[in-house]
C-alpha cells in the first residue's frame, strides 16, 4: 500500500492544485478579480444572507383566492351563456366550490344543461399537469336547479399556473430594484422563496411583492351618489370602492372593465408639469389605445376611475376624448411612491395575493459582523488543532496538518463548484470539520503505532495500520454523512448549508486520509529509510493505561438513567424555550443610534401596542437589543403588522439590524420537519450499523446515542436557552459525533472477540476502551479546541448552537464508555457469534471452488 506510481502521485497533487486554483478566488475581493486576467476563475463561494445582508421571503399563494376569483369567473360565464341561450334562470350564486343556479321554466331545463355543458370539457394540462384536467363538474337533482363544482384537481391545476406566473411577476419586480443575483424559485405547490442579497430596503421590497397590482379603468356610476348606494343597495352592475386618501372617499364605480392593465406596454414615474407633482405615465398597446379611445369618446363628460387592487387611486372627468394610447396616473404620490407604482404596473399583475409567511432580513452590518467572527473562529481553531497535532506526533504531525489544509482548501473548492451557499453555520461546519477530520489520521497513527508494539517491522506496520483503520474510518465517517444528508433534505436555509459543508468535509476527508496522508507517509518512508516511528509522537502516555471502566457500570448507568429520567420530566413539566421557528412570532435585532439600548423603554414603548408580550434583552454589546414579539392570532398578515407596528415605534432611535419573521403555519412544519429529521436519522444509522455489525451493537448504539440526544435537550430545558432549528443542526452533529465514537469502541471490541474468545466481556470491553483510548482523548480534544474558538470567538448569532454541540461531544465521549460498553454485557454478547459467521463464510468459499 506504501507504492505510488507515478501517475497516482500526479493525480493526487493535481487533485490539490486543481482545488486550490479554484478555491482561490475566495482570497480576492471583486475588484481585485475584476483586474486578473479572463482564463483565471472568478467564481466565489456565495455567501448566504447572514454573512453579506439581505433578505429572503417565503411568499404563500392564498388557495382561497385561487378558489373565489374562478367561482366569480364561473358565474359570469353561466350568466353569459344562458343569457346567450336566451334561458331564463334567476338565484345565479356561489358559495365554496359549488355555483348554482335555478332555470325559471322547467321546459327549458334540457336546454340549459345543453348550453352549459361546454364548460365543464376538459382542459389541457400542459406541461404543469399531466394529461387533460377537468375543472367542472355539472350535475342537478331533478328538479330545476343546475349546480357547477370546482373539482380539486381543477383548482390544483390554477394553483400551479398561478405560482408559475407569480414567479415570473416576482422576478421582473425583482429585477426593477437593480439588485444582484436574485433567487426566486418554488417551494412546494403553493409557495415562493424570494431571496435578495445586499437589499438595504426590505420593507420595500415586501410592498412591492404584496401587492397583486391589478390595474383596471372603469366608469363611475352617477345613476346614485355612492353615500345612497352604501346605506341602501347599489345596482347589481355596480359596487362601492374606496379611495386611496386619508379619510377614504367612497365611489360607486361601474363592474364593466373598459381596459385592463394587461393592455399596459409601458409605465414611467415623471412630474406634472403643470404643477411638479409625481406621477405615473402609461402607455397602451393598439388594442388597448383603441378600447380606451372609444370607451373616453363615448363618456366625454363623465367621470372614470383608475383603480388598483380594488382601490381608487384617481377619479378624473373626460373632457375629450383620449386618442393617443397614452396617459397618467395621479394621486398624491411620493417620488418613491410613484416609482414603485411604475415598476409593478410594468411587471405586471399578480395571480392572486401573495402572503408573507416567513422572513429573515439581515442587515449588511451584522453581515459585516459574521463574516469577521466566523473567520476568526476559524483561524483560531485552525491554530489550536495545528498546534495540538504538532505537540503530539511531532514529525507525523506535520504531515496531519498539510493533510488538514488540503482537506480545507478542498472543501471551498467543491462549494464554490457546486454554487453552494456558504452560511454562518455553514462556516461552524468547516470549523467542526477541522476538528474531527484529523480523527482519520490519529486512527492511523494509533494503529500503526499497536503493530509496531506487537512486534512488526515499520514498514508492515504502517500498510497493516492504513488496512486495519479503513473500515472504521468508513464506519464513523458514514454515520456523520447520514446525519448530515437528512439534515439537507429535512432542513432550510443556514441549516442546509450546515448540512452541506459537512457532507462536503467528511467526503474531502476520507479522501486525504486514504491519499494525501499516505502519500506522505510513503515518501518520508523512501526518503528516510526509517527502521523505527519517530520519537516525536508522544501518545505513548496512554499506553499504560488499564483504567476499569466496566467496574463501575452500575453506578454510572443509573446516575446516566436519572438524568435521563430528570430531562424527560423536565420537558414534560418546564418544557423547552422554543424560539420562533417552532411556535411562531419575530425576533428583532436592533442598535441605538445613539448611547445605549434602554431596555425599559423598548418594553414600555411596545407593550402600548397590543402585540402580546413583549422581551427585550441585551445582545452582545450595550447598544445592542434582540427583541421577542409573540406569534399573532390573525394569521401570517397579523404577523407583518405587527413588524410594521415596531418599525413604525422605535426606528426614530434605532437601526435594525436582523429581522425574523416565521408565520403559524410555516412554524407548524417545520416541528414538523424537524422532528421527522431526527427519528429518519436514527433509523438509517440504525440500519446502517445493523447490516455492518450485529443488532446488539447497533441497538446498543442507538441507545446510546439516544441519551445524548435526551441530555442534550435536557441542557436547552434546565438552562432556558432558545429551541431553534440550529439546535436540531446541533442535535443531529451530536448524533453524528456520538456514533463515530461508539462505532471505534465497538470495531475495537468486535475484533477482540475474534481475537480473545475465553476472555470475560467485562475485561474485553475495558480492554478494548483502553486500546481506543489514544484515539478517543486526542480526537475529542481537537474537536472541543475548534468548538471552543467558535463559542468564545464566533459571536452571539451561534452560540447557544456551538455551546450544545461542546455539551454534545462531552457526553458523546461519556455514552460511548458507560453506556454503549455495559449494554453490550447487558445483552449477553459472546464470540460464538463470529464463529458462526466464519463457518458460513468458509461454507461460502468451498462451495464457490467446488463450482469453479
């Protein structure tokens, strides 16, 4: 295994210098890259909304829109039709999915149900649905009324024509603000995530996407004043809307559409000239210029209406006609005001109204803030894991550590390949990456450092030791990338790439270990000639070890089954502090613009609010607040309000600086999700360890690695730290680490049963926890060195995350001793087992030969 040819040692250095020439763009700033010449990378890792600012929105089509514009359109159709028909129906009305009508002469009965059957033919489904849909049913009870149903698959069907068309309304209003890089994209079958990198203006952005902007000119009604038809009942051509002013003047308007906004080629905010006022310029296209020129020709006199989403935003007298195709739009706008109406009248109208069920903006100075507190963490860790692998294997050490940079600059290379997101903790993910990636190597060295003990020459000691560590780096590593995986396909956002870098991380280092290190290693061999290890290594101390873990099982076991017990009852009794990703509300970041942040005041000022009860804390600095406001009960718009409401009290004093916003519904899947996440993840590693080992070890795993988790909540429980979906991140790392390190102990003990099949379980197990010892100390040691630089060094955003993963591997290095050794006596485990496998194997071979 020491032998590399020539063209191995080329790939695998090719390998690293590929990696590094696209991983090094990262290094430069844009101008800089923009200086460099065409043929050099200019790709970067893209930084996700928490390191650079911006905002991302989850916008949720109301199906209940969906389902009241066709019943209106349905019912104008029956009209329409039977009024062709010339039939005579009255009660013509709809309500849920069913429209209704009762036919007037009951001779007539066959006749309508002729006209009307049109409607109810299958449409095509095109490329949203597969096949012909059928959005009309039509049936009647014998007597004289006709009833229509909207059928689920038909309004399935209007739901994903309306989010398509949404997007691209999103888009190009998206587009209209000049930002960079948008991603718009479809979230299920009724949602759109919109995310703007770098928007200083997220209020903005979120009039722009709220409003559907459907733009119609009507005919005002002067048969009555709209006073008469409010307080008795206006004509059923007719409905009273109100205007955009501040009180509100009522109109009787006319439900005759003369031209729509869909007529519309142009708009452009300009000033009166007349009197400097903004306003808005349109510009129709040759059917619309001729509708509107004969619909002002015909009413010269009259008063029309402009109206937007069912609001008057100006109602002037035609006092000629208008023949140019042309005109504009006042109202007493702002210069913003009157953009804004330009760009949504130019991007067009939407569907159906769009809501906003979840928000995250950030600003670009806590961006700022992240970026600087993730990559100090990270050298910090990086320093301390350098550092911590030269003092212990000295000259093996420095071959660890170049390992280690190729491991990293690799793990950039393929985020920045595969256009990745790179999130705050994302970069936690690179920080524990480096940690737990010289796990690999200190396997290794441990194991050739047990065969040149037993009595190998160096050289059979180094290819049996990279042969022995194989299948339990394999082992240890794939539970962590399960975990991982489950998180990516279960998790959103920051969690997701969370998941990512460390799916990435425990990839690139399987790969150095099995490549890099070996390659290393191999050459000091050809170039030294070593007869010995070198005297550097200094992990020898663990050797003499013969600590009896197994004697104190009991006692240990049930102060484990206390706390256990305590967490249960304690999320039973004082529960979890969940935060707004599971039960709703918002979560404020704010800085004084001037002194300190005065908590008092923020609760005084917004508890005149009636938004529930609000909390106000301290968060990193004095000038800092982080403020709660609890879930609202009108639904995900109360939710917006509410934000409006606490803009509009404290933004005069203070900068926000992080908004979250997560609606009912959207907190309702993502426990949801999240609580899936986890069993999903405990039943593939329990899966993965049944087919790999034997079901006592892989129950005894998950058992285990379920106290972890249980402790671990119960840290969240007992110290009142927030429940977010980075805890799950945090939980399922645990699980991951956990099982990495049950799994060394249990290979070990698995290959001292093979080995030592008279000696007692009790002392075989010891034994086996004292051999893995090394590795065990020297591992979880590195790890909490790049916990520790995150916690003290990568700022308040992530350190409750970071503080229950350095709780997490503490008691994951606890369970792998004290509860996943005893439960294998527990479970009566013997040798005889192994024997059985290698009498079917032997069975297996012979047969195989007798065949050949």
């Amino acid at each position: 295994m020491l032998y590399f040819s020539r063209w191995k040692t080329f790939l695998i250095w090719f390998a690293v210098a590929v990696a590094a020439f696209i991983a090094a763009p990262n290094l430069f700033s844009d101008e800089q890259l923009e200086a460099l010449p065409s043929w050099v990378p200019h790709k970067k890792v893209t930084l996700g909304l928490d390191l650079q600012g911006g905002s991302h929105i989850m916008l949720k089509i109301e199906r209940g829109d969906i389902v009241r514009e066709r019943l209106e359109t349905v019912v104008g159709d029956v009209r329409t039709t039977l009024r062709d028909a010339n039939v005579r129906y009255s009660g013509l009305s709809g309500s849920g999915q069913t429209v209704q009508v009762r036919i007037t002469d009951p001779a007539q009965l066959q006749a309508a149900r002729a006209a009307l059957q049109p409607l109810t033919e299958p449409v095509s489904g095109g490329a949203l649905m597969a096949g012909s849909v059928t959005e009309l049913t039509l049936s009647d009870d014998g007597s004289s009324v006709i009833r229509l149903v909207l059928t689920d698959q038909g309004i399935d069907y209007r739901m994903s024509s309306a989010v398509g068309q949404s997007i691209e309304v999103v888009r190009r209003r998206v587009d209209e603000l000049g930002t960079t890089e948008p991603l718009i994209q479809r979230q299920g079958t009724d949602r759109i995530i919109v995310q703007v990198p770098g928007l200083q203006d997220p209020e903005r952005l979120k009039s722009l996407l709220n409003q559907t902007a459907k733009l119609t000119f009507r005919m005002v009604d002067v048969s009555m004043s709209a006073t008469d038809a409010i307080n008795s009942r206006p004509p059923a051509t007719s409905e009273v809307l109100y205007s955009t002013d501040d009180p509100a003047i009522p109109y009787l308007i006319e439900r005759r559409v003369l031209v729509s906004g869909e007529n519309l080629v142009d708009a452009q905010a300009s000033f009166n000239q007349q009197n400097n006022e903004p306003v808005v310029t349109f510009r129709f296209d040759s059917r619309g210029a001729q509708r509107f020129a004969q619909a002002t020709q015909q009413n010269v006199g009259r008063p029309f209406a402009i109206i937007l989403d069912n609001q008057v935003i100006s109602a002037p007298v035609i006092r000629e006609p208008i023949i140019g195709g042309s005109g504009q739009i006042s109202g007493n706008f702002s210069v913003q005001g009157a953009n804004d109406l330009a760009v949504l009248l130019r991007a067009g109208a939407l569907p159906a109204t769009l809501t906003v069920v979840e928000e995250r903006t950030v600003g670009p100075g806590v961006g700022a803030d992240s970026i600087r507190d993730g990559v100090m963490a990270s050298i910090i860790g990086a320093v301390g894991v350098v550092a911590f692998m030269l003092i212990f294997y000295g000259s093996f050490g420095i071959m660890a550590n170049i390992a280690l940079a190729a491991n990293v600059i690799m793990i950039l290379a393929v985020l920045t390949l595969i256009g990745s997101t790179l999130t705050l903790p994302g970069i936690a993910g690179i920080v524990l990456t480096m940690g737990m990636a010289v796990d690999s190597n200190v396997l290794v060295y441990e194991r050739i450092r047990e065969e040149v003990r037993s009595g190998r020459p160096l050289l059979q000691a180094i290819d049996s030791g990279f042969s022995r560590a194989f299948a339990t780096i394999i082992d240890a590593n794939l539970t962590t990338l399960i975990a991982a995986v489950v998180l990516f396909y279960l998790g959103s956002g920051p969690v997701r790439g969370f998941a990512v870098t460390l799916s990435v991380g425990v990839i690139t280092t399987i790969f150095t270990a099995f490549t890099m290190t070996r390659w290393l290693i191999a050459a000091w061999v050809r170039r030294y000639r070593p007869k010995h290890l070198p005297k550097s290594i200094r992990t020898g101390i663990f050797d003499a070890q013969n600590v009896r873990f197994m004697s104190i099982r009991r006692y240990v076991f049930a102060l484990a089954a206390t706390l256990c017990v305590a967490a249960v009852v304690g999320f039973g009794t004082i529960g979890l502090n969940l935060g707004i990703d599971f039960r709703g509300g918002s979560i404020i970041e704010v800085r004084a613009k001037q002194g300190e942040a005065d908590l008092a005041e923020i609760r005084s000022r917004l508890s005149q609010l009636n938004i529930g009860e609000i909390q106000a804390q301290g968060f990193g600095d004095s000038q800092t607040a982080l403020i709660r406001v609890p879930t609202q009960d009108g639904g995900d718009n109360a939710e917006q309000s509410a934000l409006s409401m606490v803009r509009g009290e404290l933004a005069d004093q203070y900068e926000f600086r992080r908004v979250e916003v997560v609606g009912p519904a959207v907190s309702g899947e993502l426990t949801r999700s999240a609580t899936i996440g986890v069993i999903a993840s405990m039943l593939a590693i329990l899966v993965y360890i049944w087919v790999r080992f034997e079901w006592q070890f892989a129950v005894g795993a998950i058992i285990a690695t379920l106290h972890d988790v249980i402790l671990t909540l119960g840290l969240f429980i007992f110290t009142g730290m927030e429940f977010n979906l980075t805890s799950i991140a945090a939980i399922l790392t645990v699980v991951g680490y956990s099982l990495n390190d049950t799994i060394v102990v249990y290979d070990r003990v698995r290959e001292n049963l093979r080995r030592y099949k008279k000696m007692p379980l009790p002392v075989l197990i010891d034994a086996s926890i004292n051999q893995t010892m090394s590795r065990t100390v020297l591992t979880g040691l590195t790890t909490l060195l790049a916990l520790c630089a995150l916690y003290f060094f990568g700022g308040e955003v992530i350190a409750s995350f970071t503080l229950a993963m350095l709780f997490g591997v503490l008691v994951g290095v606890f369970s792998s001793i004290y509860i996943a050794g005893p439960l294998l006596i527990s479970f009566r485990l013997r040798p005889d087992i192994f024997d059985k496998e290698e009498e079917k194997s032997e069975k297996e071979g012979v047969a195989s030969k007798a065949s050949a």
